[in-house]
C-alpha cells in the first residue's frame, strides 16, 4: 500500500468525480489534503475527509485564473509550510466533430485543461523548489495518445499538450529533485461520463474495445496517482502511467 504520511497535496477539480476520489485515498494514506475546485461543493469532501478522521482543507480555485493561483499557493504555503505533491486534475469534456467545435469550445477546453495545468505547474514549481523536493501528476488521457472515440478531436489535443507539458517539466526539474508524471486514464466512472454508462449502447462500444471489458472506477486511478505521488516512484519522471484496463493494449 503507498504512503503519503506528513505530505501536503493540492488537488485541483477535487468537489466529485476522480478529484474527489484521489483527496479521499490521499487522505486515507495520511496526506494532509488541500481540496480545491471551482465548484463550492468541494467544501464538503474536506469535511467528509475531516469526519473519517483525516486531513483536509477546502479551498476555491478556478484553475483558470492566474490570480487565484498565485493566492492559493500563498495560503498553502503561508498554513502548511510546503507543497509536496500537486495533482493537476480538473478538466472539462466538450465532443464534437471538427466543424461543430465553436471557438469558445476550444477557448473552454484549452484553458481548463491546458491553462489551468500550466498555472498549476507555474505557481507550485517555485515552491516545491524552495522546499527540495515536490512530485506533480498531470492528468492527461488516454486521449492523450489516441482517439478513443467519435468527436474527441479537441480533447485529444488538450491531453496531447498535457503529456509533453509534462515532459518538459520533468527534464527541467529534475536537477531540483521535483518529478513530473502523466496519468492516462480510460473510460472511468464519473459525472463526466455519466452519459456513456447511460446510453445502453455507447456503454457497450466502451466495454467491448476494453481488454478488461469493464468500465474503470475512481479509486483504481487514484491508488496510479498515489503511486506516483510517493516515495516509492522516486526514480520515475517524465513517464506515462496508463490505467485503462488495456483499452490501449487492444
Ligand atoms: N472520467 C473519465 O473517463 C476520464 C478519462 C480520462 C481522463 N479524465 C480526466 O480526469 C480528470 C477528472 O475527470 P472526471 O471524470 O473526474 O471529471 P468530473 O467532471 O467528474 O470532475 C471534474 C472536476 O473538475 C472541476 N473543474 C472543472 N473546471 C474547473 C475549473 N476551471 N477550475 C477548477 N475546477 C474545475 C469540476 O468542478 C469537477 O469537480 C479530467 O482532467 C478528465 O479530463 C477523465
């Protein structure tokens, strides 16, 4: 089991889906936990957190304000003294054909998903470098390496940009003891594919192309970003951490 005892972790998009499920292990794994999302619902996962027993704080941040980036690693570093681990996990769906994704789509996906890792990464790289240590999980996709389904054009580009967002961190960082990992999940359980598993037959396409023939839950992500966040992935940066049941394998 991965420990994350005394580290302090910001997660971003942490008020459901997948951000919920990786401040609830983190906290589990003894990580003080900073829950941040645009959505006020966020405030409820820390007290959730705090009720089991673990550490949480809530904090709103629209990861698409460079403003708002800049006072929360403030208030972190001003209450917790450091940032060990940054999970840059909030991110938005829009699928489209080419010619129906209008620019304020692409302008949405592009700066929650992209913007808002590449903010994440700015405002935390200095902080991680003044404590000597710091690990950061950009979640991409497995979208990030490949069309996985009709209309996913734009995310695929979002997610592509993610992976070597990553990558260039890694190698940048690395001398500063600060790793730099993607994630890639599958088809996975959540509010943002609320509408797959509701539709008999695009639920069916997901599992008969999953090697695994099961449509992935949270926490199997979360113990990949866990991992990754420990001490245990000390000689792992820059690399690509595929949970997707083999969808990709096919
Ligand atoms: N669910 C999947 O199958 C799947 C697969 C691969 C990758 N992903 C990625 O995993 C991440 C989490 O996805 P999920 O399925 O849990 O999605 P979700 O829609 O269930 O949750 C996303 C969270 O991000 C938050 N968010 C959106 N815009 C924000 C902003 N501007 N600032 C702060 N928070 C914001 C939302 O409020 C929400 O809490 C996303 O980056 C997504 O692209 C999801």
């Amino acid at each position: 089991m991965t420990m994350l005892n005394g580290k302090v972790i910001l997660v971003t998009g942490g008020a459901k889906g997948m951000g919920e499920s990786h401040s609830k292990l983190f906290a589990e794994r003894g990580a003080t936990v900073l829950v941040t999302d645009f959505d006020p619902k966020g405030a409820a996962v820390a007290e959730a957190i705090k009720a089991a027993g673990g550490n949480s704080h809530f904090r709103a941040l629209d990861v698409t304000s460079e403003t708002q980036w800049r006072e929360c690693v403030d208030w972190a570093i001003a209450e917790f003294g450091r940032i060990d681990g940054l999970v840059n996990n909030a991110g938005i769906l829009i699928r489209k054909p080419v010619p129906e994704i209008t620019l304020d789509d692409w302008t949405a996906l592009f700066d929650i998903n992209v913007k808002g890792t590449f903010l994440g990464c700015k405002h935390v790289l200095p902080a991680m470098r003044d404590t000597g240590s710091g690990s950061i999980v950009n979640v991409s996709s497995i979208s990030g390496y490949v069309a996985n389904m009709e209309g996913m054009s734009a995310y695929c580009a979002t997610k592509g940009a993610i992976r070597l967002l990553t990558k260039g961190v890694a190698v940048d960082y690395a001398p500063y003891k600060i790793r730099c990992n993607s994630v890639h999940p599958g088809t996975i359980s959540t509010p943002m594919t609320a509408e797959f598993e509701a539709d008999p037959s695009k639920h069916q396409m997901l599992v008969g192309v999953t090697a695994m023939g099961r449509i992935g839950q949270p926490r199997e992500v979360s113990e990949a970003v866990a991992f990754l966040l420990s001490d245990a992935a000390s000689y792992m940066t820059g690399s690509e951490m595929t949970v997707d049941g083999g969808f990709t394998a096919v």
